[in-house]
C-alpha cells in the first residue's frame, strides 16, 4: 500500500530542523559570496513551507540557542518573518532556494513519497520556481546530470534514518555531483537515541565530515571539497558544531 502520509509532518521545527536550517542557510550564503553560479541537491526534501509543528517550542529553543550561539539569529528572523507572512514555516528547500536567490542555476530535489511529492510540485508552481526538478527516489538525485560542472554545490542528505543501506545507493551519484563541482559541502542527518556511529565515507572529491554536533538525539555531520574546508567549519562553528580536530 502506497504511503500517503508524512511523518515529518508531525516534526516540522523541531530541534533538528533548527540546528539543520540554520547550517544549511549559512552554508548556502557562504556559497553563494564566493561563487556566481550555486546548484542545491535534497535526497530527501519534504516540502518548501508546512506548518509548524508546535511554534512555541520552537520559538523556545530557537531563542535558547541564539543566546548561546548568536548565528542563530540570522536564522530566526527569516523564519519568524516567512511566518508572519505566511503562517508557515520553511523547510529546508524553501529556505536554500530564498537564500541562494539568482546565484542559483539549479536544484534537484528528492522526494518519494507519492502525496508529499505532489504537493511540493505544487509549492513550486506557485512560487514560478524555475530549473528546480523533483525525482521520486534519493538515488536518481543525478540520474540526468543536471547540475553543471565547475559551479558550487550545497546538497543535503536527510533521511531521518541513515541505514547501512542507504549511504551505497546515492554514494555513486553523490560522488559524481561533488567531482564535477568547483566546491561543495555536504550536509548529513540521522536521527539515533543510541550512541554515535562512525559517519560514512565522504563523496569523491570531498573531505571529512569537517564538522560534527549532536542535539539530543539529532546527530549531524558536514563534509567539504578540501578547498572550502576552513570555511565550512567556520559556519559550523558559529553555530556550535565542534570542528573533527577537536573531537579526535
């Protein structure tokens, strides 16, 4: 039976979406300051805007962490200023593609599941969001190369569960995207209660994971082409992540 519900419907701005969003946000606009042309890739996107699961938890854990981290600052008020706008908050793609602007040539996003699919198409339409494509399976995020060579690449990998199996079947298509890029940085999450496991093996062409952080039992990992590796853990940090050499 095809599944038609979402679960991350009822998780929208959760603790991971904020740690995530807000490192995707200023990854993207580090991106896009060195680089005129940016492609953005989401193995696993959900939805441009949905609403909030529980808004004021969110405000309460936002603020928290924007007192301790004031990158995080940034990323609040775009948020509250989509909800003020819209009731809605924006999720990953949304937030990227607002971010990268006209520095972005092109964005792959991944999405299998039938209704959530439908819907983010819909998303698209309405925002006159061009070269964005929607693949139905994290593996074929590559399958007609659309992202160009030479550009800069943000992809976002997030699959709730990061099993055994999955890292091999978009390892081939995340090797090829990073090694046709002039840089990239790869953003990983995994959801686990139990203690940490090794990440996997960086793309081709990339290093790392470069940064890592941990928010209860939302665990994330970055890696980047080894030109941009200073820079990325430099976003990461303001944010709290502790750079691999400090967990060694």
């Amino acid at each position: 039976m095809v599944r038609m519900t979402n679960r991350q419907t009822g998780n929208v701005g959760n603790l991971g979406d904020i740690i995530k969003h807000a490192a995707l946000m200023d990854l993207a606009a580090a991106l896009a300051r060195a680089h005129a042309e940016v492609s953005y890739v989401d193995t696993h996107t959900f939805l441009l805007h949905a609403p909030l699961a529980d808004r004021d938890r969110w405000s309460r854990e936002v603020d928290a962490l924007a007192t301790m981290h004031p990158g995080y600052a940034r990323y609040a008020e775009l948020q509250r200023d989509s909800l003020a706008r819209t009731s809605e908050y924006r999720c990953s793609a949304g937030l990227v593609l607002d971010v990268l602007g006209e520095k972005r040539v092109c964005a792959v996003l991944g999405e299998a599941n039938p209704a959530t699919r439908a819907e983010l198409s819909a998303q698209l339409a309405a925002e006159s969001r061009t070269n964005v494509y929607v693949v139905n399976d994290a593996a074929r995020v590559d399958e007609d190369a659309r992202v160009p060579r030479s550009g800069a690449l943000l992809v976002h990998v997030d699959p709730f569960t990061l099993s055994p199996e999955l890292w091999p079947s978009i390892a081939g298509a995340l090797d090829a995207l990073v090694s046709r890029s002039a840089d990239a940085a790869i953003l990983v999450y995994r959801y686990s209660r139990n203690a940490s496991t090794p990440w996997p093996t960086a793309p081709k062409g990339a290093e790392g994971p470069v940064a890592e952080h941990r928010g209860g039992p939302h665990a994330f990992a970055v890696y980047a082409s080894p030109a941009i590796a200073d820079a990325v853990r430099h976003v990461c940090n303001a944010l709290g992540w502790a750079s691999t050499d400090k967990l060694l």
